[in-house]
C-alpha cells in the first residue's frame, strides 16, 4: 500500500487530501493444485480396477483414501472460501470428484 500527501488548487481555495493506492493480488496456484490432486486422486481411484480381486484390502484402502482425500480438500476448499449465495466452480468441481470417488469404490466392490 502506497499513500500520497496532494496539495490541489481549488477557486475556493487550497486543499490538501491523501491518496492512497491498494493492491489486491489472488493467489491462484493454490486452487490449481487443489483441482490437479483431484484429477489425480480420481484416476487413483479408478486404478483400484486393475487390482487383483483377491487383493481386496488394497482395493478397500484405496477406495477410502482417495475417498478421504477428497472430502478433506473439500472441506478445506470451503472452509477458506467465502460463503455466497452463487455457485462457485471449485467446490462444484470438488464435489463432483468426490462423486465419483464414491463411484469408483462401490464398482470395485461390486465385481470381486
């Protein structure tokens, strides 16, 4: 923030005001990478697929972490925004992630 003593000439005199400059700049990167581990942690989901059926253990904690995963960034995703009456993309985006998380992990459960 930057401020500025003016002095300006007015026909009904002289007056004398503060000028101040503001800058707001949005940290974006976070938010990019919040939506670049949730692609990630979908197709991780989804890999559960290729897991041997008689490894259902593995198949299990994968479907839960990526679960987990997901609802936490979620969480934190709205914890730190604003609440407004608008939909906003990210959590749109999020949700739909955890969406298909829970997707992911009932198919697997269904085809042992």
């Amino acid at each position: 923030m930057s401020s500025l003593q003016v002095l300006d000439v007015y026909v009904a005199g002289n007056y004398s005001y503060t000028k101040a400059c503001i800058r707001i700049e949005r940290l974006s990167a976070i938010y990019v990478v919040q939506i670049a581990l949730a692609c990630l942690i979908v197709l991780l989901s989804y890999l559960g697929s290729w897991i041997n059926p008689a490894g259902a253990p593995g198949r299990i904690a994968l479907g839960i972490i990526s679960i987990l995963i997901v609802a936490n960034n979620y969480q934190s995703v709205r914890a730190s925004l604003p609440s407004v009456a608008y939909s906003v993309f990210l959590m749109d985006f999020l949700l739909g992630a955890l969406v298909f998380n829970v997707v992911a992990f009932i198919s697997c459960a269904r085809h042992p």
